[in-house]
C-alpha cells in the first residue's frame, strides 16, 4: 500500500485497502473557519439537532483567519457564531480574534490595516496554524473545511479539504465515508540550488502534469531529496497539491517531522502520541515523476490558472504593478526571511503588501535582528507594506477593504497559491504565482524577474 492508503486503512480498521475501495474512517481532527464554519455548525443542527453535542469536543479545531480584518459586518459576526458555538459545546480549541469570551468582534478601521488588532489566542492562518499549535500528527486523518488543508499532508497525515455538508456529519459522527484515492508519486533527488525555492518544486510538478492532473489522486513525495526540505518547505508543496486537483499531498516521515511535532505538541499540551507510516515495497501508483530538485529554475505559473509554467527568467518583459507575500503557502517565517534576503538594501518600485500567516510569523520578524535593525524594520525601510494583522487577507480576495485586495484590474506576482480569475479581487486582475524570492526580486524591478539575478555577494 502506498502512505495514502495505508493511513486510510488503519483509520477505517482494515487490513488492506486499496484505490476506488469506498471505506468509512474515523477523523483525527476537524478543522474548521471563519467563512465555512457558521454553515457547517448550521448542517450539524439541522441534521443532528438543535440540542445534540458534537462527536468530541477537544477534535473540533476552529481557526477564524479568512475575513477578519475588515469593517464589514456580516464577516465580524461570522466570528460571534462561532464563539456561540465553541461556549455551547465546550470546544478546546478556538483560536478566538478577541481574548473576551462573551465579546463580539468588530474590526476598528480607524486604526487603520498595519496595527494588530487581535487578542492573545489569535492563531492566524489556519493551516500554518494547526501545526503550529500541535494540531498535525503523523498518521492521522485530518479534515477541514478548506481546499488547503492538505497542506498538513507534510506531516505523514491524510489530510483533506470537505465541504460543511460533509464536515456537519462530521462534526456529529467524527466519520466519513471516502474513496481512496488513487497515488501519483514524486521521487525528489538532490538539492535545490540558492534561488530556487519548495515553491518552484510544486510550481514545476502541477506545471508537468497540469492543474487538473492529480483530480481526485493522492501526491506522495518521497525520495532522498526531501531530507534536505525542511518542514516549512514540505508545507508549501503539500499546500498546492489541491492546485493540481489531488485530494491530498503526503510526505514521508523522517526525524525532521518527529522532532517537528513532538515539539509543537509538547509546547501546546496537545496529544503527543502517534503513529507514523511507513513506505512498502508493493506501492501501485498511477503515475511517476522523478525530480532532480537541483537543476530545477525559478518558475512563475501565469495567469490564469497554476499550471502554466513558465521559468521566471522568460518573463522578464512582463511589467507588474504589484507584489504579495503572505497566505499559508507564502507567509511563513522562513518565506518572509527568504524574501527579505533579496530585498534588504533595495527599494521595491511597484506596491509591495507583506501579510504573515500567524501573529508568530510577526512576533519572529519584529524579534529577528540582521545588523542594527530586525527583519521587519528591514522589510518597512525598503518600502513594504507590512501588516502585523496576520490572517488570509488577499490571498482570496475578501470584502473590498481587504489590506492588499486587487480592486481594479492590476498585475501582481504573488507567494500565494491559487491565482485564476478573480481569486485576488478584480476578475480582470492577473495573478502569477512564485516563490517569496521571486515576488521580492520582482518587486524591486517591477518586472518578472528571476532572483537569482539579485544573489551574487549574499549568503
Ligand atoms: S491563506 Fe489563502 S489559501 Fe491559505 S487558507 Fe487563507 S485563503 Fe486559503
């Protein structure tokens, strides 16, 4: 069996399961947010009803983090139902905008996009958050509200995205019934060059087989290559493997996911036990790829979809007025120090908006000192927008006072995931996605440029 499958047959209590095999399994976690949660807490009460308890209270993650920092309030009051909600089932986990559990959440304008506004529980993006928070375990199944969620595919976890129809039966049962899917397999060899970043690797995968060729599959990447990723960069390429229509991404487990883990599961008192799984000799996969990771290029996926591949260096005379860092996929700490990495010292020429996906990306960058200043000093001098409001933000749009939204039809490199028509604001905006080195290089040029151009003289 490959990862996929043998995670899907220990949680349905099989010996043995294998592709198209429809199997009910038990979920590990259920994970949900501010734009999906409301709805699915409203199927669980019209099915279940109005008095029934949720399957287990300390499973339900509940992750605010899509549209918060705006005025408007249809989205403020998705927050209050879903602290209703956490107060009447007694949920562990509710990483709340405001530290008062009878408050109601309202975004203050005036304050202005650049200044935080949220609480001490705050977690920020959900999926950079979950592991952050010990929410991610090898060999688990984890189900969220959101395409994204296979982004804890980098922790050894079946982990996908289901709709709030699903997810209210989930909520009631803490089961679902799914097919397994069918694995494409990814061998990774060697090491990436300087420049070229885990945002390549996926960009160059889904750009070979196209942005619906893993529809319904499972992505394992494995191979000598990946010891050298560390887990932020496997986060990345788990994150897009939705972008390619897989059903989940899955990385093997090694000693850097352990320690990985353990550590986040020991600094949030969460569940430290777990079981990791491991390759078998018998996989079947569907499909394979090897990928040398060190003759791979900086690579930009155009508009307007995130398979058209192209290397960032064939670009050169696309003109931009845009570029953005931020989104669980580009809003790392490690993505934003890769960033300021090619910015320090320059200006950037065209409007640069920086989002962290988790307050402890900011608290990271305001902490993190190069010379006299730290990284975020660093990043403001040069001309970057930077908001200490850690959340989505643009990376889907959102109400139009979203900090960096795309309101008029703009061009923008973007380290963010997804980037068909209107994912970023205006339906006539184009969007090319690329590596946080890519977006800085671009920034400083106002044109696609490949970063590499900017590394000579820089460890
Ligand atoms: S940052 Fe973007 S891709 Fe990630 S969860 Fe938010 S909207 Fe989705």
């Amino acid at each position: 069996m490959t990862l996929t499958e043998k995670i899907l047959a220990r949680a349905a209590g099989k010996a043995n399961v294998q592709a198209g095999d429809n199997v009910w399994v038990k979920a590990d976690i259920l994970m949900t947010h501010d734009v999906c949660g409301p709805g699915t807490i409203g199927v669980f009460q019209r099915e279940f009803g109005r008095n029934a308890s949720v399957w287990d209270r300390n499973k339900i993650v509940i992750i605010p983090d899509h549209y918060i920092f705006t005025a408007d309030s249809k989205s403020n009051r998705n927050v209050d139902i879903l602290r209703d909600f956490v107060k009447e089932q007694g949920i562990t986990y509710f990483y709340d905008v405001i530290d008062d559990p009878n408050g109601h959440w309202v975004f203050d304008s005036a304050r202005g996009q650049l200044k935080r506004q949220y609480g001490s529980h705050y977690a920020g993006v959900c999926h950079t958050a979950l592991p952050q928070k010990g929410h991610t375990r090898p060999g688990e199944i984890l189900f969220g509200t959101d395409s994204h969620t296979c982004m804890a595919g980098a922790f050894n976890e079946f982990a996908t995205g289901i709709g709030n129809t699903d997810a209210g039966f989930v909520m009631g049962t803490g089961k679902l019934l799914l097919k397994v899917p069918e694995t494409m397999h990814f061998r990774l060899e060697g090491r990436l060059q300087p420049g070229v970043m885990a945002k390549d690797v996926i960009l160059h995968c889904i750009g070979e087989i196209g942005f619906d060729g893993a529809t319904y599959r499972a992505m394992q990447f494995d191979g000598p290559g990946i010891a050298d990723l560390s887990m932020d960069d496997r986060m990345t390429i788990a994150n897009m493997a939705i972008e390619a229509g897989g059903k989940n991404g899955i990385f093997e487990f090694d000693a850097q996911t352990q320690a990985s883990v353990d550590q986040r599961c020991q600094l949030n008192g969460t569940k430290a036990s777990y079981q990791p799984v491991e390759r078998d000799r018998d996989e079947k996969f569907v499909y394979e790829l090897t990928v040398d990771l060190s003759t791979l290029e900086p690579i930009v996926a155009c508009h307007p979809d995130p398979g058209q591949r192209k290397r960032a260096k064939e670009l050169n005379d696309v003109k931009l007025d845009r570029a953005y860092i931020g989104s669980c996929t580009g809003g790392k700490t490690s993505d934003f120090l890769e960033f300021a990495r090619i910015i320090r010292g320059r200006r950037v020429v065209i409007d640069t908006f920086g989002v962290p996906a988790t307050p402890e990306t900011v608290h990271d960058l305001q902490s993190s000192r190069w010379g006299a200043q730290t990284v975020w000093e660093i990043l403001v001098d040069a001309g970057v927008q930077m908001t200490e409001n850690a959340s989505c933000a643009a990376c889907l749009g959102g109400p139009t006072d979203t900090f960096g939204r795309m309101n008029t039809p703009l061009k923008c490199i973007s380290a963010t995931n997804r980037n068909f028509p209107g994912r970023m604001g205006h339906k006539e905006s184009q969007v090319f996605l690329a590596s946080p080195m890519t977006v800085a290089a671009s920034a400083i040029t106002g044109r696609i440029t490949d970063p590499r151009e900017f590394l000579s003289g820089r460890d």
